[in-house]
C-alpha cells in the first residue's frame, strides 16, 4: 500500500507525535492552516468516511476521544477549535486515509457557505 499515513503510523515517515495509543496516533501538520494544526487518524487503514463499516465505528469514536484529550492538552479545549472531516475530492481530501483536522490557536472565521 502507498498511503503516506500507513507509512508514518508503521515509522517509516517520521511525524511531530502529538498522541499515540494502540488505535490512533495524532501529529503536527506539516503544513499548518492555524496555529494549531494536527492530524487525528485511526492506526487502521479506512480509505474515506464512506468507507467506515459498522464494526468501526468504536473506532471513530476513539479518535473522537483523542481530540478532545488533545485539545486539552494543547490548551485550546476552552478557548475552542475546529474539527473536520474532508470526503473525497470534492469535500477537499486529499490523502485517502480517513483523517480529522484539529485547527485552534486563533479566531476561527465562519464557514462559508454559498
């Protein structure tokens, strides 16, 4: 498999680990859109949310569960944060390997819509 995220959770790609239990591991983005940047991902290979069976959703809300602690621990649970999801191309992902975006640090702008 060539998942660049597979490949930073078996070590081969080092990553700025910010949390690390045996199902998700979350590090620094190395391209940050906020003060704080970090990527939240399940150890398990799930390529998109749509691919997201049944028996993983435990899973899910474990990484759930990490970024809550995270941003705890960041500092920025009181002061607030954002959590995303990208699916697919049109929904902005770009690595396909279920991942969530926790971006704090600064006044978040609204989400626009149009």
């Amino acid at each position: 498999m060539d998942c660049i995220f597979c490949k930073i959770v078996e070590g081969s790609i080092p990553s700025k680990k910010v949390f690390e239990n045996d199902h998700v591991l979350a590090f620094h983005d190395i391209s940050p859109a906020a003060p704080v940047h970090i990527l939240i991902i399940p150890k398990k290979h799930i390529a998109t949310m749509n691919d997201v069976e049944p028996d993983d959703f435990g899973l899910i809300g474990e990484v759930h569960r990490a970024a809550q602690q995270i941003a705890r621990e960041q500092g920025v649970a009181e002061s607030g944060y954002r959590l995303i999801n990208n699916c697919n191309r049109n929904g902005g992902q770009v690595v396909y390997h279920i991942h969530y975006h926790l971006l704090a640090g600064e006044q978040l702008g609204p989400l626009n819509a149009k």
